[in-house]
C-alpha cells in the first residue's frame, strides 16, 4: 500500500463510534504500518515506541474530541499546543474520540526506605502509561507507590498526555497521528528542576506559570525556587525589596504547579548565602561575621529567625519537600563559631526539626560532606543529600558512592552552564547530565534529578537555558541515553513545533561557540565581554581565540534567527539571537582592541615626517573602530532589555543596563580621546603620544 493510500480520512470510521473503531483497528482489514523512519522525535523518548498496523493514521483535520474526565492540566497543555502549531482545538464531548482506561489505574504505598520514618513509607511516585493511536486514542495508567498528598491523581494520564501532544505530524497542511503503541515510564521518579530566583533574574509570575508549565509538558515534577531573601517576610519586610514573593503569591504558584503535576520543593538558604538578609542591621547580630554571609549556628536568636520562615514557607506550599540549602559554609570557624564537624551537624539537626513532624522531606546539599565525611555519622538519618557536581570529570563515583554507602537516599544534581555565560555552555551541560546521570542510575538510593539554574552575574536569561533542562529531562526519564547526534534536530522539533532544520544548526552553531572561546574558571566569556578589549594581558590571550570562527557562526545564527518566529517557545529562540549578538560583539571587540591599537600606532610612527593623510587617516580609523564598539553595545542593550522583560521583573534589569551604558561610555571615550589627538596634539604640535598616555584616567 502507498503512503497516500495510507492517508485517507478516517471521519467513516469515527462516525461508527469509539468501539467500532477499535473494531476497525483490531481487524485491520487494509494493513497500513508506521515505519521506524516515520517515527515522530519526542522528549523524552519513551521506553518503548512501535509501529502498529492500522487502517489509517488519525487524522486532526477536524478536533480530537476528549472525554470531560481528562486530566485538566494535561489537556490544556495539548490543548494550547495544538493550537499554537494550528491544529483545530481539541475540546470537550459526550462522546469522545480518546479513550481513558483506568482498570489497570493501582495506588499504593511502597515499603519503607531503610532509616525512614513511618510518616515518610515511601517520598517518590512511579508512574507508568500505555498509549495507542490505532484507530482511536487509549490511554491507560498504572500508578505505584504516590506519597505526595497533594498532587491530584492520573500522573500517569497527565505523562501519556505530554507524549500525545507532541505526537503530531505535519503531512502537508495537514497533521495526523502515527499509528503506534507506546508503553512508557520513568528510570527515575523525582525530576526537579532548581530555580535560582535570588540573584538577579526574578520572574514575572505570568513566565514563573509559563516556566511550571514548559517543565511539566518535558515530564519535570517538581521546580525548586532557591530563595535567599525573596520570601517576604512581615517581620522585617525591607530583606525582600525590591524582589519578593508574599506567601499568598507563593501558595498560588504552588497551586498552580499542582495542576500540572508539579510539585513546588521551597529551597530556602539557612546557612551560608545569607548576606542579602544579613546586610540589614535589624537582622546584623544574626551573622558569624560583621554583615557576612554565613549565619552563627551559635547564637540561638539564628533559629527563631529561621523557624518562622522555614514554617511560613512550608504553610504556604504545603509541600512535601522542603530544600535547607546549607552549602559552602566558607565563614564557619572564621567569626564566634568553631569550625566543627559538629556545628555544621547541630545547624542540620535545628533546621530539619522545623519540618519533622509535618510530613516533609528535608533535603541539604552535600559539598560540606565530600569535603569532611565525618558529618555523615553526625546528620539525621531521614535528610536526602542533593549531591552537586557542575564541570565534566572523568566520574561523578565517588561523590555518589560516599552518600549511598552511608545510607542516605540522594538525588543528583547537574548544573545547566548558563551562570557567567553569554550563552550557555551546551557541551559542559550536556556531559554534566549524561555522565552524572547516566552513573546515578546503577546507584542504590538516588531518588532522583534536581537539576540546577543559577544566575552567579545576576543577568543571564532563563530562557537560554531550555535546551540544557530538556536535556536533563529526557536524561532523568529515559532508561537509554539521550542520542547526542538528534539532540538539537529533537529538541527544536518539540520545543519550537518547527521541523525547520535552520534550528538546530543555530543550537550547533552556539554550542560550538563556546569551545572557541579559550577561557579559564577566571575568564567566562560574561567576564570577557565587559572586560576593557585593549587591555594588553586580555590581547594575549585573544591571539588563541579563533575570533573570526566565533564571528563566522554567531552570524550564521543570526542569519536564520533575524527574522525567524518559531510557532512555539519565541522567547528561546529571542534569547538564541542576543547569545549569538553578544558572542559576536564579543569577539569583534577583541579584534577591534588589536586594530585600533594598531592604527593608532600606526599614526604615531607616521607622525614625524610629512604624512599627514595617512596620519590622520589612521587616528580616524582607530576613532571609528571605537565608535563602532559603543554602537554594536547601544544595539544589544534594547534586545537584552526586552528579553529580560519577556520573564523577569524590572529591578533586576535595572542593575544590569549600567554594564551597557558603562561599556558605551568607554568606547565613547576612547573616541574623543583619539579625536583630541587629531585636532590639538598633532594638528597644533605634530605630535601622537603614545598610547597609553592617551588612554589614561585623565587627559
């Protein structure tokens, strides 16, 4: 049979009504089969994807109609996918084309984990589904072992609904539903995503519901805002200026998570980071130095600040775990406090003990017990250990194996590369993920993902990071890793809706970038990029940069991404092109230290004999080129303003533009310095004075 064959409508078909057509499927009387090659690219890929004979695939010319017991969140997610690539909206019916099959639908406990206590049996949720797409669509659930109290039922309808929607295939102006039989589950059951909402970038609560929503439609269950002093806090309501959630905001996005199937995990600093609260002088005594960063485990006025928050927090969220930060306590030891194992333990104890008793899982980061094993005797046995490893290493074992052989459940925690970046660095990120990830899953007690945001500069965009945490999506959920060689081909075609190719050589293009940028842990290309271009150390190390590389794929980007507008996620493809503008501008800036350099040198080795054209000639060039970085500055600053207000609020913008109007300045001072050399030291004197006599504070 011909694939057009293959294609005819099958409105006959659903006239007769869902049974008949699983009548129709079941008998099969025209094979038609969906070829591997036909398979549509999903993210994650589930575990188990075949081809089924059907009479037709199923087509979405006319509205996919949904039984009204459909899982809400589920089906509006679909839904608004579907409507965004142009397929007609699905809607509501009496008679529905998908069927829901929830006989093999099980809830229950599991047995206890080793060291917990009878109210935690069991703190992770398995699900599993089953989905056809022959002749109708069924969906059938399998849940096991649900210990969040508060997450609505159907998980596994609400995962089977994610894979539909990005079942579609465009056949033309058409879109049908291949013919195949998925059956699917997780190969790990928490799969969080950390938030750095503290420094800098603070979302709108229009993009943090957007950013719920696109994590969950990945099959992401649960998204960790990391709070340092955003939570408003009545007691001493300046700490959260001008930034903050109130517990009411709070509570809304947690609910709102919830219909999603997203938990909301608080991450609220308890320990170290503290300085945004500590600078104030209401809350000064509290810190182990003056106005520091760490607060004094020592002193008891520290937990009564602290309980309240951490219970304020958990009132709000209802959650079912709750994040005490405690990393890199750098100052323990260094003010009132001694540093002990001991006193580190005792801070873990106080804060845990702020949740026990109310069904919630503490979780700590573990950087302080890899650097001293000898906590691990001291903390309570019911912590889980957020285990964080950023770079790419040869292996993640032994971090892993010191908090398994200790007993302590764990969860894995890979870094997205994007702090300090232009973009972020897509090769480390996507390394981190696979390899950390990948050993995770031969470790006894990893309970899962809690893949990490952070924003250390305080401006790069969230919307950058999309590739990385789909990545880690598919990593976390698929038994089998993820096929780097499709990467970018997958991601584009599910996180655009656009099996435009162009997309993916943009995400190739960024990632190779990077590599090119010869940098040290003291040299990001965020660093870079604001750093003084004629600087001479910074002009050495830009002679092992291949600059016109960086250029030449920077404008390949921006090329296919000017004008481009993909049906899904613009926002990512906006961030793609201010990546790509500032990687550019990068490297133009380094080349323009060395040229401008050397047309002023140039002038000034001219200038003593009778070759005024050529001196001023090059004085003007060099003034030009000057020029030239001020504008290409001016023209980034309004596209990165309006991608920062695409998802977080103004303040945090605010402390960013000053870096841009701070580089035009310089480059525009440069200029007029150069012009004074043109119209009063070689006009009136016939003299050019050497550079950096020129280019001094003051002239």
């Amino acid at each position: 049979m011909t694939a057009a064959a293959c294609r005819v409508s099958t409105s006959r078909v659903r006239n007769a009504g869902v049974a008949a057509m699983f009548l129709a499927a079941a008998v099969a009387l025209v094979p038609c089969v969906a070829s591997a090659q036909t398979m549509p690219a999903l993210v994650p890929q589930p575990q188990s994807v075949k081809p089924m004979t059907c009479r037709a695939p199923i087509s979405l010319d006319r509205p996919l109609r949904f039984p009204k017991n459909v899982d809400p969140g589920g089906f509006e997610v679909l839904r608004d996918r579907w409507i965004a690539l142009g397929i007609p909206a699905p809607f509501l019916a009496e008679k529905p084309d998908v069927v829901l099959d929830t006989s093999y639908a099980i809830v229950a406990f599991g047995p206890p984990r080793a060291g917990a206590t009878e109210t935690h049996p069991q703190w992770f949720e398995d699900t599993k589904y089953s989905l056809r797409t022959a002749g109708a669509v069924r969906i059938a659930q399998t849940e096991i072992g649900s210990f969040h109290l508060h997450r609505p039922p159907n998980g596994g309808q609400f995962d089977a609904l994610m894979t539909l929607a990005q079942l579609p295939q465009r056949r033309g102006t058409h879109w049908t539903l291949p013919c195949v039989a998925i059956d699917d589950e997780p190969a790990l059951s928490l799969r969080a995503v950390s938030d750095d909402v503290s420094r800098g970038p603070f979302p709108t609560m229009g993009y943090a519901k957007r950013r719920i929503r696109e994590l969950a439609a990945l099959k992401i269950n649960a998204w960790s805002p990391y709070m340092e002093q955003v939570f408003f806090d009545p007691r001493y309501p300046f700490v959260a200026f001008p930034n903050s959630w109130t517990a009411a905001q709070l509570r809304e996005l947690a609910n709102y998570a919830l219909r999603f199937h997203v938990d909301l995990i608080p991450e609220q600093q308890t320990f170290a980071h503290m300085h945004e609260a500590l600078k104030w002088q209401a809350l000064a005594p509290l810190a182990e130095l003056p106005h520091g960063y760490l607060v004094a485990e020592s002193d008891p006025r520290t937990y009564a600040y602290l309980e309240r928050l951490i219970k304020a927090e958990l009132a709000a969220t209802n959650a079912d775990f709750f994040h005490l930060g405690s990393d890199e306590p750098i100052d323990l030891g260094r003010g009132r406090t001694p540093r002990t194992a001991q006193a580190f333990a005792d801070h873990v104890k106080r804060v845990t003990s702020f949740v026990h008793g109310t069904n919630v899982h503490p979780i700590i980061w573990d950087d302080a017990i890899q650097q001293d094993h000898s906590l691990l005797a001291l903390l309570p046995n019911d912590v889980t250990i957020a285990t964080f490893h950023y770079g790419v290493e040869a292996t993640y074992r032994p971090y892993l194996d010191t908090i398994a052989n200790a007993g302590f459940e764990q969860l894995v925690a890979p870094g997205a590369a994007n702090w300090n970046e232009i973009y972020p660095d897509l090769q480390t990120s996507y390394t981190n993920v696979a390899r950390f990830l990948g050993e995770a899953k031969t470790v006894k007690d990893v309970g899962g993902m809690f893949m990490t945001v952070w924003h250390d500069d305080g401006e790069t965009l969230y919307d950058a990071t999309w590739p990385a945490l789909a990545y880690a999506a598919a990593t976390a959920w698929q038994a089998k890793p993820v096929d780097d060689a499709t990467w970018h081909r997958t991601f584009a075609r599910v996180f655009f809706g656009s099996d435009d190719p162009s997309y993916a050589r943009d995400l190739g293009a960024l990632e190779a970038i990077r590599p090119l940028i010869r940098t040290t842990p003291s040299d990001p290309p965020d660093y870079l990029f604001w750093h003084d271009p004629f600087d001479p150390a910074l002009q050495s190390r830009a002679q092992t940069m291949d600059l016109a590389g960086i250029r030449t794929r920077a404008e390949s980007v921006l090329t296919h991404l000017w004008n481009a507008r993909p049906p899904l996620n613009a926002g990512a493809a906006a961030a793609m092109k201010v990546g790509a503008l500032r990687y550019d501008a990068l490297a133009r800036r380094l080349q323009i230290g060395k040229e401008a350099r050397d047309d002023y040198d140039d002038a000034r080795a001219h200038a003593t004999g009778s070759n005024d054209a050529q001196v001023y000639r090059s004085l003007g060039v060099a003034k030009y080129l000057c020029w030239e970085m001020r504008d290409a500055i001016a023209d980034i600053e309004p596209r990165y303003a309006a991608a920062w207000r695409a998802e977080s609020t103004e303040p945090g913008l605010t402390h960013v533009l000053p870096r841009y109007r701070a580089a035009e300045n310089a480059a525009q001072r440069c200029a007029d310095r150069i012009d004074v050399v043109m119209r009063e030291d070689y006009l009136r004197n016939h003299v050019v004075p050497a550079w950096d006599e020129v280019m001094g504070p003051a002239r």
